[in-house]
DNA sequence: TAAGTTGTTCGGGG
DNA sequence: CCCCCGAACAACTT
C-alpha cells in the first residue's frame, strides 16, 4: 500500500474519525503503548510522505505501513492488527507497520518541503539536495526520503521512463535541466498514480514498473536491481539514456 | 506452495 | 566515525 499517494487516501478515508474520541486501543506494535490512545481525541490527520500522523492533543502517532502493510477501516485484517482504534463510529486497522509516539511538534520534526504530495513541495530545495550527492545515483535518490519523501520503487520506475533517463544515471553529471525535468516527471506521476489508484486502475496504466516491453521501442525491458538501494529497476536501454 | 512484494532500521565488520 | 551489508520484521496474493 504504502507509496506517498495511497496515503493521501487514506488520509481521506480516516476523515470521518477527526474530532473523535478512541474508545478503545490496542496492537502488537513494539516500543508503542497503544493503551495511552484510549479516551484521547483524535484531532487531525497529517501525512509526510509515507508517513501517516495522527494528531492527538499532546502528541502525535506516526504510523509506517513498511513494504507490506496495510490497513483496515471498519473491516480487521485476517491475523494481527499493529494498532486497532475504536471509535463510536467505527474502527481503524492497521497492519504490519511502524508505529511510533511523537512527543515533539511537527514542525520540528518534518521538512514538509520534501513530501512530493505537498502542495509545500519544492524543486528548488530538492535540486539543492542532489547537487549535494553529485557520487549518487539518481535510482538511490528516488528513494530517498529526505530528498522525495514518499517516492517508492514504482515512482522511481515510472518518473525514470517518463523523464527517459537511466536508472544508473550519476547525479553530478546530469544536467539541472534534466534534473529539473526528472522532478516534474515525479510530480506529475504521483498524480496520476493517486488518480488511478482511486478508481483501482493504477497497474493497468504503468508503463515501466513490473512490465517486459517498453510501450515507446517495443523491445525488452531490463529488469535489474539497481544502486546502493537494490531495489528492481525496470528500464529501457534505448530511450532511457545513462548519464554518467 | 513458495516466491514475490509500493520499506526501513539496526548492528556488526572493515 | 563512516560506509557497507545482511538480517529482521510482518501479511497477503499469485
């Protein structure tokens, strides 16, 4: 579930518990009491890339659905729940994730800039970051989440063969206008991808990620892990270029 | 059935 | 002290 768009919808599904009261906690989360939730009021719902915070009054509730996560509104998963929230209106589940008290004000905490749903999301900055790792590859800083918070391996993917550049391309020798075009492709896939996600037709639209044939030259893919991150990158030799 | 998956953190070794 | 690497973690689908 847990690229940066799918959070946004989850951020909408969760709208109708804002102003509520937990009734009810628990979960096998470790190093997380979920017991401190009950009788608290849920006061908003903030997201950071991946990260979805639930806003209480004196703290705030970071939840990470990790690579396999997932979660569960008025409907429980088949085995465990990290966290399970009761609400008089309902329930809210989650699975497999990171669960993790934040005693600290946001703001001190999160570089809102970086979250590539934001409307706070700025290319100027995140230039800044890549010139500042001109050795990296530009598949690692996809997945960097101080420089694309809430970019994953399919936005990578997508933004790449969007942009046609290679996944192994080095960061200090593509140009800024590359750079720059690179950054609007993420923009603009992770707003398809939310699009597409909400009507259930996100895969039918990839053009890279998991696919065996590029939809421009019609020859094979490479499928190749790639960078310090190993993740699979799905790329074109032909009209993707390595820059490096 | 076994493998694959939209991810991150930790600790050890060099 | 920094970098690199592997392990660990968990549920569900094909």
């Amino acid at each position: 579930m847990p690229e940066g768009p799918s959070i946004i919808i989850l951020k909408e599904k969760l709208k109708p518990f804002k102003g509520k009261k937990v009734l009810d906690a628990n979960g096998y989360a470790k190093g997380f009491d979920a017991g401190m939730l009950i009788g608290k009021t849920l006061k908003d719902i903030k997201t950071w890339g991946k990260h979805t915070l639930l806003v209480f009054p004196k703290f705030a509730v970071r939840v990470h659905m990790m690579l396999f996560g997932s979660y569960y509104i008025n409907s429980s998963p088949k085995k465990n729940a990290s966290l399970h929230m009761q609400f008089a209106n309902g329930e809210v589940n989650f699975s497999i994730s990171s669960i993790k008290l934040i005693e600290e004000p946001l703001d001190d905490v999160y570089d809102w800039p970086a979250d590539i749903m934001s409307k706070k999301w700025d290319t100027q900055k995140a230039i800044t970051k890549l010139k500042a790792k001109p050795k990296m590859m530009i598949c690692d800083a996809l997945l960097d989440q101080k420089i694309f918070s809430g970019s994953g391996n399919i936005i990578k993917n997508e933004s790449l063969f969007r942009a046609r550049l290679h996944p192994e391309s080095i960061i200090g020798q593509i140009p800024e206008k590359k750079l720059e075009d690179l950054i609007q492709e993420v923009l603009n896939f992770s707003q398809d991808f939310l699009k597409w996600r909400k009507i259930n037709q996100l895969t039918r639209h990839l053009e890279a990620h998991e696919k065996n044939f590029c939809p421009r030259d019609n020859i094979a893919l490479h499928k190749t892990d790639t960078g310090k991150t190993k993740r699979h990158s799905y790329y074109c030799e032909k009209c993707q270029e390595l820059i490096d």
